[in-house]
C-alpha cells in the first residue's frame, strides 16, 4: 500500500480556498458574473504571488452570495478531500465572506454549511468542524466582529478561532481584543504566523496571543530559541508544505524545514491550505513528503496522532475519527 492511501487529518483549509475552479467557474456562469480574469487558459486559478493569490482568493469569492452557495460549496469541499483519504478536517469560515460579519447572516450561512457538514458526514464519512477566522488586512475593527459571531456561535461544530490574510499589515496584538473575546467564549485558538512573517511573528502569536497552533510557523526554523520555546510550549504547527513551495517561501518539498522542525521536537502536522490554488491535495502532500524524506506509514501514523490531539473538536469525536483512522 502506497503511503498515499492511509487515511489523514488536516486542520488548516479555508473553505473559500478549497472551491475547486470548476466549481466558481459554474456559479459566476448562473449569476452571469465574468471572472474570467482570475483563471489561465488551462482553468486553474492564474495569480503572481502571495498579495496577488488573496486578491484573487478574494474575487472568486464573490460568487459564493448565499448560505445556498455555501452549503453547496461544503459538500464539495469534503468530497474532494474524502476522495484523497481525509477523514476529518477542520475548514476556516469567515463571517467576512458569509454576512458581511453580521450576526444574523452569519448564523444562516453557518446553518448551511453545518447542514452539509452533517450530510457528508453520512454519505463520505468525513467529519468537519469549524475554525471562525478574521481576515487580519481587513484590520482590528473588522476582526472584532468576526470574533463576536464566533463567540456567539461557540459550541460542538465552532471550536475555535483564528486569523489569515496577509501577514504585511499590522501585528499579531493588534487583534488581542478578537482572541480574548474568543478564549472567553471557549474556542481553541490559532493564527497564521511565520509563513510570510518572521520568527518574530511566530514568538507574538504564542506570546501576546496566546494560541496554541500556529498556521505554517515554519519560519520558527530561523531561530533556534524559538524552535527550542515552541517544543517546551507544545505549539502545534499546521504546515502546508505544497502551498509554501508554490507561494516561493521554500524551492521544494526537499528544502522545507517540516523535518528539521520535527526532529526538533516541535509538533507538525500537515494540511493543503487552498488544495486548488496550489495544485495539491491530501493525497500529494503525503507523497511528496514521502519522496523528499522517506516518511513511511509510521511517520504518517504519528502525524496522525499529533493531529488527532490537536484538533479542536470534542473528545467524543475524536474517539469517532480514532476509530476511522485504525479502520
Ligand atoms: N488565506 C488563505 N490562504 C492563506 C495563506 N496561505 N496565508 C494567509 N492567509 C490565507
Ligand atoms: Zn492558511
């Protein structure tokens, strides 16, 4: 059995970067919106770099208008990702693309998608719980409310909150207001950090935030007393190798520091981050990890575990995917 074929844990995807081209292609067609401008000629997402990818990422989510489109979006989603193995996964949803970060709406795009979650849980035995997150270049003020929606709904499908976007505008601190608001409410938190940010960002996020997973983080390598403060922590890194390769952070798989990080001692776990955008999946991520370092079923197995122990959900449901996973 090929290393690709074992069943896996993602916990960082974002529900408006898994869309499949095909998908977005489909809905600017029904809503006679033209999008042609963020696709190349052979269909696939066309953008130049990082700031290009989030104004693109941004654009093709317009066409997701409605809790409708959402939930078709959803059940897409984990189809694909049931397809490459994954057998339960965590999606970051923003209140920014779904109501505009109005609680009201939030609450009827989030029904949606928590509709599909349940029906994919039956037809692709896939499980997905939420990650409410801000879009840190939409500033504080912005984010507040995203953590309000998520705080208000908190519970068995919301378990945490976080933040993505573009890591050039302001600090990690300047969103302490939106994390305490969510650690009050009972979320787990995480942030991205260390994907275009230094170690520094990195060191705020564990420090002035307080989270205890780290979108990618994998810039922590720079510093080894950060390396050595994330391993006594226990920071969790959900690192999206594929993503950073194609963003040019890193050559190749080969020059990714996820195994010099893990034979650090830091805990890594691997996810796709936006699987179309960057031309991988689940499945890939495996392989490609599997060609560059050897990491054989063992190795999968015990990123499966630090995964498992680091997912948000409650324990209940994680004894469920424990069970799928030694199916
Ligand atoms: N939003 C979607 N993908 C992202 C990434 N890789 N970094 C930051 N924000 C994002
Ligand atoms: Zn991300």
């Amino acid at each position: 059995m090929s290393v690709a074929d074992l069943p896996k844990i993602e916990l960082h995807l974002h529900h408006e970067g898994a869309a499949p081209p095909a998908f977005i292609r489909q809905l600017a067609h029904e809503k006679k919106m033209d999008l042609s401008g963020i696709f190349r000629a052979d269909g696939g997402y066309d953008f130049r770099d990082f700031t290009h990818f989030l104004s693109v990422y941004e654009a093709a989510s317009e066409v997701l208008t409605g809790p409708e489109e959402f939930r078709r979006l959803t059940l897409a989603i984990l189809e694909e990702s049931a397809a490459n193995g994954v057998v339960y996964t965590e999606s970051f949803v923003s209140p920014d693309f779904c109501g505009g970060g109005d609680l009201a709406a939030w609450r009827d795009y989030l029904a949606a998608i928590q509709d599909a979650s349940e029906e994919a849980e039956k037809r692709f035995g896939i499980t997905l719980r939420g990650v409410v997150t801000c879009v840190r270049h939409f500033g504080a003020e912005t984010a507040k409310k995203a953590a309000q929606c998520a705080a208000d709904t908190a519970g068995d499908w919301v378990v945490g909150f976080g933040m993505g976007g573009n890591e050039g505008m302001g600090e990690q601190g300047d969103f302490a207001w939106s994390f305490d608001c969510a650690r009050e409410a009972g979320l787990r938190l995480t942030t991205h950090a260390g994907e275009f940010g230094g170690p520094e960002s990195v060191r705020d996020a564990v420090r002035v935030l307080g989270v205890e997973r780290i979108g990618h983080g994998v810039r922590a390598f720079e510093d080894a007393d950060l390396v050595h403060e994330l391993v006594d922590r226990g920071t969790v890194l959900e690192v999206c190798p594929g993503s950073n390769v194609v963003l040019g952070l890193f050559p190749d798989f080969a020059s990714h520091p996820i195994a010099r990080l893990r034979d650090a001692g830091v805990k890594v776990t691997v996810s796709t981050d936006d699987p179309p955008f960057f031309h991988t999946t689940m499945r890939r991520e495996y392989e490609m990890l599997n060609k560059a370092f050897g990491w054989d079923a063992d190795d999968f197995a015990a990123l499966n575990a630090t995964a498992l122990a680091a997912a948000f959900c409650d324990d209940a449901t994680r004894e469920r995917v424990q069970k799928r996973l030694e199916s």
